[in-house]
C-alpha cells in the first residue's frame, strides 16, 4: 500500500512516533475534541495508535483514530451545536 500525503498529495512519507519529554518509551496518545460539554472530562479521550505519518515536502503529520469510538465520544458529551454541525442529532 503506498501512501499518499493528504494535503499535498506527495509520496515522500516517512512514518515514526510522537514522544513526550520525559516519557522515553512511546506512551499512547490520546485525541480530544473540542466542543465537548464543559464537565465532560470522563471518557472523552479517545485512544490512538502511536504510529504518525509525515510529509518531507509540506510537513503535515497525521495519524488514525477508531471512528466509532470518535463518534460515541462526540454523540455523548458533544456540545448541541456540534452535534448539529457533524449531522449526529435525530
């Protein structure tokens, strides 16, 4: 599978890990969103793979989450109004 920089569409990709200092030893990273209820602080992390992709000609760094657990979060302890914006209200 060749992978492909989703901002500039370059091949030059390296993959690596994002490290905290002073925690040498890869710990997990976790993504938060924004626009979650003020005292929303149990259970919105939402965990990732400590496997980062960079691009040698623009810089830009991404990496994966698990959708499901992204959407559970964000229908759970997301503010209404983003809710709205991401169609995840009845």
């Amino acid at each position: 599978m060749e992978i492909a920089c989703p901002q500039c569409k370059s091949k030059k990709i390296v993959e690596g890990r994002v490290y905290n200092q002073p925690d040498y030893i890869a710990p997990r990273a976790y993504f938060r969103p924004n626009g979650l209820k003020f005292f929303a602080i149990l259970g919105v992390n939402v965990r990732m793979e400590n496997r980062f992709f960079s691009c040698l000609e623009c810089g830009f760094v991404w990496a994966k989450i698990d959708p499901q657990q992204l959407r559970r979060v964000l229908t759970e302890s997301g503010t209404l109004q983003l809710k709205k914006r991401l169609q995840l209200t009845e």
